[in-house]
C-alpha cells in the first residue's frame, strides 16, 4: 500500500508520531468506534499534583503502532503514578473494520515493538502479525543481535 504525502515517522519506541493525514484520520476513527462500541476503555487523565511526590493518580492513553486500509495497531498504555514511582501497563489492539462497526483483537505483546521497531512502511506489521504479509518482517536471532 503506498501512500504519499507525509512519510510515517516512529518515535525510539516504534510508535508511529507522524503519518499521512489520511491514515491518521482512520486510525483515529477505528479508536473512536472501538471506544463508543465499549470495546476498548476511553482515555482519562485522574491526575492531582502532589506537594512532594509530583503527580499522583492514574491515566490511560493510546499511541498508535501501525495503520493499514482498514485496521489499526494501538497500543494501551494505563499508568498508575503513586508516591513509589509509576507502574505502566501495556497492551496491544488490533482495530479491524466490520460492517458498520469494528472488531478488536489482541495483539502479541511481546513482537508488536520490535516489529514497529524495524518496519519502513505503514502496514507491514499488521500484515506480518495477521500472516498476510507476502514478505513477512523478520527479527534478528538472539545469537546475531549485538549486546
């Protein structure tokens, strides 16, 4: 799938923090029905500043990982902040086009960021993921990567 204008970009983590406005516009509109079908939880920020400790509470947020013609990757990041330090948990969603509405799958959480990590298009990792890619993304061997 080719898509021109603004080349996708990815943060050190394999989010993608830039994309064609097209794609945006779906990733955005699967979330939003996802969300209004009480698939996925809404994103909240309860949050209060804390004299010593700094912010206080818990949030959730969503980053997106990949974008294809109809479905998105995204990630589920819900945090909880306590005076201890912050505990982030994190899931991974694929978001598919069904009809009027949409299906949400998980994710395998553990190859979902590298593969993002290592991806140069939008769409490969969806369709390494699902097994419809003709050439899937492959990860290095334990044995090859550099330490």
């Amino acid at each position: 799938m080719q898509v021109t204008g603004t080349p996708a970009r990815r943060n050190e983590y394999g989010a993608l923090t830039e994309m064609p406005l097209e794609m945006q516009t779906r990733a955005q509109e699967l979330l939003s029905k996802a969300i209004a079908a009480k698939k996925l939880k809404a994103p909240f920020h309860d949050m209060e500043l804390h004299k010593r400790h700094g912010y206080i509470g818990r949030c959730l947020n969503y980053d997106y990982y990949d974008v294809a013609e109809a479905c998105v990757l995204v990630q589920q990041r819900e945090t909880q902040r306590t005076k201890y330090g912050s505990s982030p948990r994190k899931d991974y969603f694929i978001i598919r086009r069904c009809g009027r509405g949409v299906t949400v799958v998980d994710a395998p959480k553990a190859i979902v960021m590298k593969l993002a990590k290592i991806s140069t298009g939008l769409g490969q990792v969806i369709q390494t993921i699902t097994g419809k890619a003709k050439k899937p993304l492959k990860l290095a061997s334990p044995s090859t990567q550099s330490s």
